[in-house]
C-alpha cells in the first residue's frame, strides 16, 4: 500500500472509538423499531439527526404512512462512483421478555458486549457506517466519488423499503449491506417463500365420530398431520441438493392453528411454511414442488383438500466473485483484523437480493456480529467488531471512491 494511502487510514482510523460506537448502538436499541407492525420512524429520524451532525446531505423518504427511508450523502469531487452503505432499520419482535436476562431494549453493556434486540441485526452495522462516513468527513479528506448511506424500512418482512429506495434514488455502483457477517464479505445468500397451506375438512358434533369416517365428519387437523409427514420427508431430498456458499435448501413448518372448540371437528387447519431455496432456485419452481406435494396426497387420500398460497417470497442473490467490491472487501477485511478472510455465503435472506435481483449493482453483504445472535434471546453484539468494521468501510470507501 502506498505510503500516502497508510498515513491518510490512519488518521481518519484515529477518529474511530469504541466509546462512540457504543453509545450509538445502545441509543439505537432503545428505539423500538419492531417490525411487525413496521415502527421504524424513530429510526429514521434518529438517523437523519446523526447524519445531519456528520455534514452529509440528507432527507427522508416516506415509503408507507409513518414509515420512512433515510438517505444521506457524502458528495465527491466528481459524483462517481457511488459506493452505497446500507442497513435495515426495522428489527424483529423481542418474544418473552422474561427470558431475556437483561432488558431485550435496555442496551445492556457487559464484557466488551452490548445486548439487547437488533444490536447484531443490525444496529450494530448502521453504527458503523455512522462512524466510519463520519471519520472520513471530519479528516478533511475530499473523496473524487460519492458515498451514500442509507437506512430501509421493512427488511425483516418484504423488502419494500430497498425496493423503494431503487426505484426512487438514483442507482449505486456497489452496495455494502453491513448485516451480521462477523466481518467476513458475503457474495450470496439463500432466497425463501412462506407458504401457508390449509386443509379443509367437514364439521360434526365430535361425539358422533367414527372409526370408519362414516358419520360425514373429515378432521382438517387429521389431514394436516398427513401434510406434515409429507413435508418433514421432503426435507431430506432438499438436503441432497448443495450450493458451496448457501449449502442446502431448506423447509420448515413454523406455525399451525386448527379447530374452534373442542367438541367440533374441525373443519379447517392451517400452518404456515418458511422454504429457504438456493440461489439457483425459482419461486416458482419451489411453489411447484409444493403444489406437487399436496396433489400426490389428494391421490392417495381424495378426502385431503387443500389451499396453498404464498404469504411473502424473496429471492436469492449472488454476486461475481470477479467484481472489485467483493476482492476489495475481502482485502479491507484482512487488513484490518490482520488475518485470512474467506468469502461465504449466507443461510439468511437480505436486501442484497433486492440491489442484485432489480437493479444488478454488485453487492457485499459485511457487518459487525454474528448471525447466529440474530433473532435469539439475549441477542448481543461485540463492540470491538463495530469498531472493526467502520475501519473496514473506511478502506473500501477510499478504495472505490478515490
């Protein structure tokens, strides 16, 4: 690296902190911004604030009542290209706060660790693109290309926010997604639809059944165990199937409900299905196979209706490994933590597919804190990999931008 390049890292390095970084992701986890319903406003503002104070160019852009995108903009000399930092505003429900040991919202700090819902996905990563765009803006250094920073709405569910974004900004060059990586570089992740599939059934009073089914009576709950044992088995095939970054496609049922009293057969169950494909795989093809599924079981048993229809479906996505922003991700990521860095793919879904998928702008997904904190309880995020990572995003910035 040239000399020039090393004394300029070090200085904007030299504003990046762990005190700074953790103030910011306890701030951000005691917003609520739990999704669903889709409470992300206070988010976006508390964004905007932060990087109205950095310098940057910013607005918010209202995707849906009361939920907005926040878009901010570090101007180069000559506009290009344009390196895009994202992160999603929106976090998942806590679940029973009574097994968390610290409040799932009090951004509990403990061992080098903050806890609380979101900060691994992804408050963690917003903070750091904080850092970093504000260690490069307060050097003085003036970077040729533009660097834009953005927090979307509704990741958790369908993506609207990153659809809206693309539709209604202008494109970027490349696109960071600072989710949970643990600071290794992403170039692929799985897609996935949710099914929800239903058995209808014919009702009785239940103490009239009968062995022999002979009474009228066709138990949806029944049918539906028959759906499940169908399903379970299916996993098995998906298994055979391997992708060398994703791994195997995946099926499992997350939901059922069934039934209205005890003592009416019921005439309806209903479950829902989260199907992970790889990112070779189609909706399409996965909807297919499901309804094939169900209509090898009507043959076997005529009295097995259904109704299947997709709730949400996202994509997968991968990038060319051969695009610069995947190599200088990788590099970036070695030199700031001093080690080999591999490239990987991700079981979980993201707006990456969003950026690739619509807009084809080659996409990383790398960020602060593991994956497997995510969604959990006693979620945590280490405040060393923060403060790694607005390092990282710094070299890259400099990198692509100039």
């Amino acid at each position: 690296m040239p000399q020039r390049l090393k004394e300029i890292q070090k200085q904007i390095f030299s504003r990046i902190n762990s005190v700074e970084a953790t103030k910011l992701v306890q701030d951000m986890v005691k917003i609520k911004s739990v999704n669903p319903p889709g409470n992300e406003d206070a988010m976006a503002i508390y964004l905007e604030k932060k990087m109205k104070e950095i310098g940057l160019e910013v607005h918010l852009d209202e995707c849906l009542p009361g939920r907005s995108n926040v878009i901010g903009h570090l101007k180069g000399t000559v506009g290009y290209p344009t390196l895009m930092l994202n992160g999603h505003l929106d976090i998942v429900p806590p679940g029973d706060k009574r097994l968390w040991s610290f409040d799932p919202f009090g951004g509990v700090l403990k061992d080098g660790r903050i806890y609380g819902r979101g900060s691994a996905d992804m408050k963690a990563g917003l903070a750091s693109i904080l850092l970093a765009s504000k260690a490069i803006k307060l050097s003085g250094i003036q970077l040729k290309g533009d660097l834009m920073l953005t927090g979307v709405i509704d990741e958790e569910v369908t993506g609207l926010g990153a659809q809206e974004l693309i539709r209604r900004e202008k494109a970027a060059d490349m696109v960071i997604v600072a989710e949970p990586t643990e600071l290794n570089p992403v170039r692929a992740h799985k897609g996935l639809v949710f099914f929800e599939i239903s058995t209808i059934g014919k009702a009785i009073h239940s103490s009239r059944v009968s062995s022999k089914w002979n009474k009228g009576e066709v138990n949806a709950i029944y049918q539906m165990g028959k759906v499940l044992i169908k399903i379970q088995e299916y996993l098995v095939n998906l298994e055979k199937k391997v992708d060398p970054l994703v791994g195997s496609p995946t099926i499992s049922v997350g939901t059922i409900t069934g039934g209205s009293k005890t003592n009416i057969v019921p005439d309806r169950c209903t479950i829902t299905v989260d199907r992970r494909l790889l990112p070779s795989e189609t909706i399409e093809d996965a909807k297919a196979e499901m309804e094939n599924i169900l209509q090898q079981l009507h043959k076997e048993d005529p009295r097995i209706k259904t109704n299947l229809k997709i709730i949400v479906s996202r994509r997968g996505a991968i990038t060319n490994p051969d695009e610069p922003i995947v190599r200088l991700s990788k590099e970036a990521a070695e030199e700031v933590l001093g080690k080999d860095v591999e490239v990987t793919g991700s079981p979980a879904t993201s707006d990456m597919e969003v950026f690739m998928n619509q807009r084809c702008i080659p996409t990383v997904l790398l960020g602060p804190g593991s994956l497997s904190m995510a969604h959990i309880i006693d979620e945590y995020v280490e405040v060393d990999q923060i403060v790694d990572a607005a390092k990282i995003f710094v070299i890259i910035a400099l990198k692509t931008l100039g």
